[in-house]
C-alpha cells in the first residue's frame, strides 16, 4: 500500500522483496529465540596475572601470595642532592664521588655524605683507583664514620645519557666482589637525568632505573588526619542539582518509595546557566565566595 508512494528510482524488481520484509521483521520480534537461551556462567578465572605490558617485565603468575620484593627508592639529603648537582654541573670531565648510605625502616636508602676521591678523569670514564679508596676509608674510620655504610657511588656522564658503559658494569662487580652486600650506583648528567640501580646481593636481585628523591620525613598522623579531613569537605565531584536539591538528596528522597518534594521546588540551575555554571567551575577553590 505505501509501497505505491515511494519514489520512481526505486527499482521495479526490488518491490517484490520490499513487500516480503516487513512480515519477516515481525517474525523475528515476536518469537525472542536468543533471549531464550541460559547464557553460560561468567568465566571465574584461576591465575590474577595481569599479561598487558607493552615492554620487557617479568611479574608473577599467580600474584596472590607471590614473594615480589618491594622497590627500594633511593633519597638524598638536601645537602647532597644540592652537592650532586654542582659537581655534575661545574665538572666538564666524568666526576666520579662515592657516600655513606642508611637504610631507612621503610628499606628505602638515604644518602647522607658524599666525598670525591682523588681520581684520573677522562673524557668519557673515571676511574677511582685502590688507593684512593683505602685513603678515603682511613679518612672515614678517624672521623669516626662507618665504612659499612660506604655502598654508593655516583659519576657524571656530563651530556651523554645515562646508560651505563662496560666499565661502569665492571666497577660494580668489583664492588660486590669486595664483599657490599648491597650496593647503589648512580649515574647522572648535565640534562639532570639519572638512572639508579640498586645491587642487592643477599636477595639475588637488580633494581633498576629505582626512583630517588630528596629526603624529606614525611606527613605527621595529625596532619594526615587534617588533609584527609580537608579533601572530603572541599574537593566534590559535580553533582546535577535541582534548586538546593542534589542527586543524592533526590536518591535519599525517593529511597522510601515515594517522592517528598523539596520546599523550594524543581528548578534545574545548573543548565544554561551561567552564575551555577561559574559555582561549579570553582567547586574545588577553598577561596571561591560566588554565589552559588
Ligand atoms: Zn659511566
């Protein structure tokens, strides 16, 4: 019947199967076959692995009790982050210096002293000889210092990045051959990249590439508290809002089953317009006295 209307480019010889579609499409709505099948139960899956890394790593596979170490972050005191910087920016040569480390009750490591050895520089290496090493120990034990704690050593790579060569490799198996059981090595550049690796030989393991910042003691349990306190009053999500009245108020409103109007009635403020639409742009300014 309305068939008859359609426009004249239609192709004669397809009005035939137009005819037929309909009662076709109305088959199909009236008897839901797939509706009608049990879908299967949801897969409950046996490993928590997580295999979504786009570069090398090595995780667990089953990560519920797995033994994973936990990453040690290597810190500076600010004297010596300060004292780093300026020998790697005033050092046209690969710098070399060594520091006195403290392990912290979290197992993060603070660096507390650095000392620059006698050293022959060259272009592209340093080399802190025997010697020198032996020197700065005496130096160490009469000023009452604990050698022990004498596990890290830092150099410049002045502009080149930060990869380390063959000798730096070398250098770190003397280390440990020596008898560190822990060790930090540190190498920085005029750019202020750094890679920090952090040998630890009772464990068998490499950390690599290792966060490092200056030390600072942390937040107080009272100020925690307070800067909990502070976020849950003042930093909210948007919430759509009729006249005073919130989502969650309406969700609390309807909760018994039944609405109770507000006393100020529905009045969406929050769409065009403009002073609702400045109130909601400055939710999270504590300073924001505009008119809400
Ligand atoms: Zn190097």
């Amino acid at each position: 019947m309305s068939m008859h209307k359609r426009p004249k480019n239609n192709k004669p010889d397809s009005s035939k199967i137009r005819q037929d579609k309909p009662r076709v499409r109305v088959e199909a709505i009236s008897t839901p076959v797939a509706s009608s099948t049990p879908s299967p139960p949801a897969y409950q899956r046996q490993f928590d692995f997580s295999a979504t890394a786009r570069a090398p790593e090595v995780t667990p596979l089953q990560r519920r009790n797995a033994h994973s170490p936990r990453v040690p972050m290597v810190m500076y005191t600010p004297e010596v982050w300060d004292q780093l910087w300026f020998i790697v920016g005033s050092c046209p040569q690969e710098v070399g210096w060594l520091g006195l480390v403290d392990t912290l009750p979290s197992g993060d490591y603070l660096i507390t002293e650095i000392f620059v050895p006698e050293q022959t520089v060259h272009a592209t290496e340093t080399e802190i000889k025997p010697d020198a090493m032996t020197a700065l120990a005496m130096e160490l034990i009469d000023a009452g210092k604990d050698t022990n704690k004498l596990i890290y050593w830092g150099h410049s790579h002045v502009n080149m990045g930060v990869s380390p060569s063959g000798q730096d490799e070398r250098q770190v198996d003397e280390y440990l051959a020596n008898g560190c059981k822990t060790f930090i090595r540190g190498i920085y550049n005029k750019k202020g990249e750094r890679k920090l690796d952090v040998f630890d030989q009772t464990n068998n393991l490499i950390f690599q590439c290792v966060r490092d910042r200056i030390y600072s003691p942390g937040l107080s349990p009272e100020q925690r508290a307070h800067l909990t306190q502070l976020i849950k009053a003042n930093v909210k999500s948007p919430t759509r809002a009729f006249g005073n009245t919130s989502m969650s108020d309406l969700a609390t409103r309807y909760a018994n089953g039944y609405y109770v109007p507000p006393r100020n009635g529905l009045v969406d403020q929050r769409d065009d317009d403009d002073d609702a639409k400045e109130y909601f742009a400055h939710l999270s300014d504590p300073f924001y006295a505009g008119k809400p």
